[in-house]
C-alpha cells in the first residue's frame, strides 16, 4: 500500500505509549494498535487532528506516501 503510517516512530520521538495517546485522544486502545499497523481503511480528520495536537506534529509526520514500485 502506498500509504505508510508513522505512528509508531511519532510515539517513540514523544516517548509516549500508544495506551497514553488513546486515553488523550478519546479512542480504544486496539484502534490506536490498528493505526500504528495501517490496518485501517481511513482515519477521521477529527482523529487525526486530536494526534497532531498531543503528538505535537503534522499530518506529514504520521502519514507518508510511498509510490508502489512496479515489478518487472
């Protein structure tokens, strides 16, 4: 998938725990899991924005696009 989520390097930088930035954010535990594995379709601009504000980051922090590489 084109799209990579940085969550995980977002939350080590803060030195925060995923448990900690649900609880801050207002969203269950395993959602924050299933971000930080891009197992997830779309993500809310609400969500989005709470993480950014907590995280004290950009969207382009979290969210990283990464062309697909054509096999041939």
């Amino acid at each position: 998938m084109p799209i990579i989520v940085n969550l995980d390097v977002m939350l080590a930088r803060r030195k925060m725990r995923s448990k900690e930035l649900a609880e801050q954010i207002g969203i269950t535990e395993q959602n924050v899991s299933l971000l930080k594995s891009g197992k997830v379709r779309g993500v809310r601009f609400e969500t989005l924005e709470r993480i950014c504000r907590v995280l004290d980051c950009q969207p382009g922090d979290i969210l990283e696009y990464q062309p697909d590489v054509e096999e041939g």
